[in-house]
C-alpha cells in the first residue's frame, strides 16, 4: 500500500501488555518481537507490563491505560484463544466503546493463508475506548508478527493512504 511522502510520519505513543499465566518478562518472545518492531517503526513503547490471565486484573490494566492520555494505542498478546483461561477478547469488549470488526477478520483472513483452518480458534479483536486503540492479539510470536507487518505497521502510520487509524486518532 501506497505512502505518502508528503506528510511526515508522526510517532505514536504505545503500551504493549502481554497476559500469561506461564511465562516471565525474560521469556516473552511475542512482546519482545513487538516492543523491536514498534520502536524500529519510529513509535514510542511508553509502557510495557505482563500481568496473569485474570479478567479483573485485565480489565483493570486496560482501564488504566486508557485514561492515560500519554497513550494512543494499546497492543495486547495472549490470551485470544477458546480454552477457559483466554480471557483477553472479553476484557477487551468490557472497557470498549467501539469494536473495530473488521481487524479480528483481517487477522484471520492473513492467517488463514499461513496456517490454515487453526485459524478460526483466534479470538484477536480490535477497539476504540475513548481516544484509545486497542488490538489484542495472539500469544504467537508468528501471528504477532503477521498482525504487525501485514496490519498494525500500515494502519498505525499515519502516511499509509489511502487511510489509516493514526490519522482517526485526533477525532475520536
């Protein structure tokens, strides 16, 4: 997709918080694979955290990030599965204002093209909560990256025409 070299890229502020209940900051690849591709983006991780899969805490989390008024964008990884404890997507729908449908599609339908019909088990999910955009993502570190090179790395700059979410930011 086509950038447009007469605006200026204009950095955004990002928090990444990663949900396991299995693995230590040291261990986590998918975040580690993120926080690298933000800041080689030209974006700024202002916050990072990895909490427990516990809808209370997760909540919790989110809603304070979102009150942050240094934040623009929160990306999430884990917990967007089926089993009990994948609790990410529920969170999510409970702190939004506005789901962004079309993004948990877009993932799916990238995916699909890598690993098939497995596919369908993720419950990824983008949203608006006040002036916050939220997209939770797998715990994968392979569809993290599909969610940033084929997705998030275009919509989150605000030269990618013909439109972009970082250009929505200052409406919403």
């Amino acid at each position: 997709m086509p950038i447009d070299s007469k605006i200026s890229f204009f950095p955004l502020n990002i928090g990444l918080l990663t949900l396991s209940d299995s693995r230590t900051q040291a261990e986590d690849l998918s975040g580690d694979l993120l926080a690298g591709r933000i800041a080689a983006s030209g974006h700024h991780l202002v916050k990072r955290d990895l909490i427990q899969e516990n809808f209370a805490e997760i909540c919790e989390k989110l809603r304070e990030w979102i009150a942050d008024d240094g934040i623009d964008v929160i990306i999430s990884t884990g917990g967007t599965g089926i089993t009990a404890r994948d609790l990410t997507p529920d969170a999510v729908l409970a702190v939004m204002d506005k789901e962004i449908k079309g993004f948990g599609e877009l993932f799916r339908m990238l995916s699909y093209q890598k690993i098939g019909t497995s596919t369908i088990q993720s419950r990824c999910i983008g949203a608006v909560a006040q002036r916050t955009l939220i997209f939770a993502l797998p715990g994968s570190k392979n569809a993290c990256k599909d969610a940033w090179d084929d997705i998030l790395a275009m919509q989150l700059d605000i030269r990618h025409q013909p439109c972009n979410f970082a250009e929505l930011l200052p409406r919403m």
